[in-house]
C-alpha cells in the first residue's frame, strides 16, 4: 500500500467538538487531537512537542531540502559538499570545477585564449591554465615547439633528421644525409649542415691519420708514431712509416749518400742560396757575439785537400762580371801558393793581383810599359822643330797600353799616372838649348837644359805624376834650339839610351 502523505481524519460530532477539524491532527494521548494547517507545497517536519512544522518551498526550482544540523530545520538551500553537492549556487559556463576540500569547489576559467591548457601549479595549489597555447591536433612524430611567445607549434616532420636551431634559434628538423660518413659541420652564424666530404665510421690501421683525396677523407697507408719528443722531426723511416729523427743542439737536418736524414754541423754537397728581393740586399753572415775574449773570432774558410788538390776560393759575380779570389794552388814558383785576385772563374786566368806567401804583390795587369828607341832619328830638330820620338821598340808593355808604331800611350782607366824618360841628342855642334817634353791630354810638363859648344851630345830626363782620365794620351817631344839648321839627332841603340817608361800608380 502506497503512502501518500497527511490526510484529514474526520472525526464524528460529538465529544469534543460537533464539526470535523481540517489539516493535520496531531495528539499526545491525553488531550484531544488538535489539526496543524498546511500549505499547499510545503514540506512538513516534525516540531517540538510532537508538533508539525512546515517549511516552504524554495522561489527556485530545483533546490534541495537540506538538513542544518541536529538541533534545527532542515530548509530548502544550496547542498554542501559534506552532503555530496558543490558548495555552490551558480557555476561560470565553461569553466572547470576544482575540489577544495569541505568547501564549495573552485571554478577554474574558462580562458579566452583557444588552445590554453590545465596546468598543476603542484601539490597545495589549485591548478590553472597556461598562457601558452598548444594545438588541437598534431601529426604523428611531430616535435612541439614555441614559434611565438606563448604559441606551441608543431614541427615539420623529417625522417632520419637532427633537431637544429637557427642564429635566431627557431628550431628545425636537418634532414639526415643521403650518403653514409657526412658529418655535421657548424656553420658559424647559419644552421648547422652535413658535409659533403664522408668520414670513415670505423678506425683503420693503428697510427693511420685522415687524409683529405679530393674529394672525401680517407684513412692514409702511411702510420705516424702514438708520442713524439720535444723538438723531435719527423721523417719516413720506412715505406709508409713515419717516424721521428734523433734530436741534436745546433745543428742542420742533412741527408748522407742514401737520402736518409740526420741532424748534424758538416754539409757535403752543393748548395744555392737563390731570391729575388726588389731593392733589398741578400745577406750571409758569420757573427761570433762574443765581447769578453780576443779568441772570440768569426770565421769563413774555403779548403781543399791539400797540395794535389784544386783552389781554395770565393767568387763574387753579376750577370756580365766575375771575380775570383783566394789561394792558387797550382803555383809553386817563385812562391807557392799566393793570394790570387782574378778577373774570371778561375784563379791563374787573367790574375789582376798576386801576393805571394812572403809578403811581395804583383799586379799582372796593371798597365806598366818600358820602350826605347833602337835606331838613331838623324837631323830632326836644332833649329827649334818640335820633333814627336816614336821608342819603337818594347821591352814590356803590360795590358798593352803603349803604341810603339805612334809612340804614344793611352790611358786604359781614369787614373794617376807615373810617368819616365831619357832623350839623348847627339851631333850638337854649337851652344844650345834642348827643350825635353811630356805632351798630356790634361797637363804636359818640360825639362830645359842649355850646352856649350864643346858637347856634342845633350841629355834631359823627365819625371812627372798625371793624372788622367780613361782614353787621355801622353807621348814625347823633344826640341833644340840655337842650330842654323835640323842637324840634332836622337840617338837610339840596342843599349837604351833614350827611352819611355809609364806605371799607372793610382
């Protein structure tokens, strides 16, 4: 049978009343009942003294009936959480309920930006929703990155790629190279890439470096040794061996008879110092910096093995000129051995000066000449004809600078010259005077004597410096005076009396 609530007992006429009472009847079994009224909607609770209280309905439809405890009515009011409800009278649209505990949850949001996402703020703090944005949707592999402040975005995707970023550092996926052994390469200021070049990805044989061929870097057939020492060179010990050369102080890397390298002072080939500097000096020195001793000398030697052996010599050229000096160990007399200068590649060829080993110097072609007159010149001066001696007969002329067909010397370089001569005129029959002279291109110089009339010969002798420029000219004049006619002769004879001499002196 179904209970449908509170319904007026009638009660009969009579007793305690003649009319039937309306509501609720209530009674505490001794006083009569008595009918508590109730309005339509109302929830009826029990009262104090078993009386019927009732509680109107709440304005909005859907609120509960709530109990507020044991010691008053329930009432019509928003279900706290303790009774399984929210706390709360209304909730924002769109926005998430956080627990909190007894009391009425949080409402979290909703936020404006499309794509923000719940985020815990960690354990004692309600979460929220992130600034950033994220995607709705994202493909498979696809890395998430922030392309804006606050924007995550997908990147493309690549296969057997690298993850790079850029000066600006957005990131990007490097597509992995098509050929094995490329290596990623920094770029300075652009994206990393792969080389072009391959690497190997195993190691070779043991003390084998890489080694570019042109085009990728490969592993050499030649190994290189694991240590080195301080200072150490290397060299090829070996067919593809490298190996290191015993050190040494002071010394130069040479090769012996076989071309293996070695450290030492004696070099024993021939060697060329060859540049080509504009306007600047090439230079070999030997310093000795020593200031303290007087054995602290400097030294340069050119040796040969001994007295069958060639020169000892230097050599100091241009394009068109060379000039040898040193010892000449071919001569052995009158001195062996001197001190050669010469004009060319060889000692003993066109010597220009020779200083013999005790002290004495010779210069074979320093211009030097001695000629005297072999026949008598008849009646060529006397009565003051200047007559020009032609000594036609040489007995040396070095560098052959004398003309002894015109009598006349010429000089070969600019210079100051010595000059000598004796002229003997004979068949002088009356007092004279016999004028003797050196005719110069730059200066000539005369000698005068006066004879009685007994002497049937006259003498002068000249003697005189001059100085000269190259190609001047000096011969001999002589006259004399005081003959009605030509009738002096010079004399000349095998034995000289009259002759030219000439020396350049400086």
């Amino acid at each position: 049978m179904s209970y449908e609530g509170p319904h007026p007992i009638p009660v009969k006429s009579g007793g305690s009343g003649s009319a039937s009472l309306t509501g609720v009847l209530t009674g505490n079994g001794t006083t009569p009942f008595t009918a508590s009224a109730v309005s339509q909607y109302n929830a009826l609770v029990g009262g104090a003294s078993n009386a019927i209280t009732s509680i109107a309905p709440s304005a909005t439809t859907g609120i509960a009936l709530v109990s507020q405890g044991a010691a008053a009515d329930p009432a019509f009011s928003t279900v706290v959480v303790a009774g399984g409800g929210t706390g709360a009278t209304t909730l924002t649209a769109h926005s998430v309920l956080i627990g909190n505990g007894t009391s009425a949850i949080v409402q979290v949001g909703p936020v404006v930006s499309t794509g923000a996402i719940l985020s815990s703020n960690g354990v004692g703090s309600d979460p929220g929703f992130t600034t950033a944005t994220y995607p709705l949707t994202s493909t498979i592999n696809q890395i998430l990155y922030s392309s804006a402040a606050n924007t995550i975005t997908g990147l493309s995707t690549a296969n057997n790629g690298l993850l790079v970023t850029s000066s600006a550092g957005v990131p990007s996926i490097l597509a992995g190279p098509g050929t094995t052994g490329n290596i990623l390469q920094s770029n300075a200021a652009a994206a990393p890439s792969f080389s072009t070049a391959t690497y190997p990805s195993v190691a070779t044989g043991t003390g084998t470096i890489l080694r570019a061929d042109g085009t990728n870097w490969v592993a050499t057939t030649a190994t290189y040794p694991a240590t080195t020492t301080v200072s150490e060179i290397l060299y090829s010990s070996a067919s593809n061996v490298v190996s290191g050369l015993t050190t040494a102080n002071n010394s130069v890397v040479l090769t012996g008879a076989t071309g293996v390298p070695s450290l030492g002072t004696s070099l024993i080939n021939d060697f060329t110092y060859t540049s080509s500097t504009a306007g600047g000096t090439r230079t070999l020195t030997v310093t000795n910096t020593d200031n303290t001793n007087t054995a602290s000398t400097a030294l340069i030697k050119a040796v040969t093995g001994g007295a069958s052996a060639g020169d000892g010599f230097y050599q100091a050229s241009t394009t068109t000129t060379v000039w040898s000096f040193g010892v000449d160990n071919s001569v052995t007399s009158p001195t062996a051995d001197p001190f050669v200068i010469a004009q060319g590649t060889a000692l003993g060829t066109n010597n220009v000066m020779s200083v013999a080993t005790s002290g004495e110097i010779n210069f074979p072609l320093q211009p030097a000449f001695l000629a005297y007159n072999s026949v008598t010149d008849t009646n060529v001066t006397g009565s003051g004809t200047s007559y020009q001696v032609i000594f036609d007969t040489e007995v040396f002329d070095q560098n052959g600078d004398y003309n002894n067909g015109t009598g006349v010397f010429t000089a070969p370089v600019t210079g100051r010259y010595q000059f000598n001569s004796n002229i003997l005129c004979i068949g002088l029959t009356i007092a004279q005077s016999f004028v003797a002279i050196a005719v110069a291109s730059n200066r000539s110089s005369d000698t005068i004597l006066g004879r009685g009339a007994s002497n049937v010969t006259s003498s002068a002798m000249i003697g005189i410096l001059i100085d000269m420029d190259a190609a001047d000219t000096v011969h001999i004049e002589v006259i004399v005076l005081g003959e009605a006619a030509d009738t002096a002769d010079v004399s000349g004879a095998a034995a000289p009396e009259t002759y030219f001499s000439g020396y350049l002196a400086c």
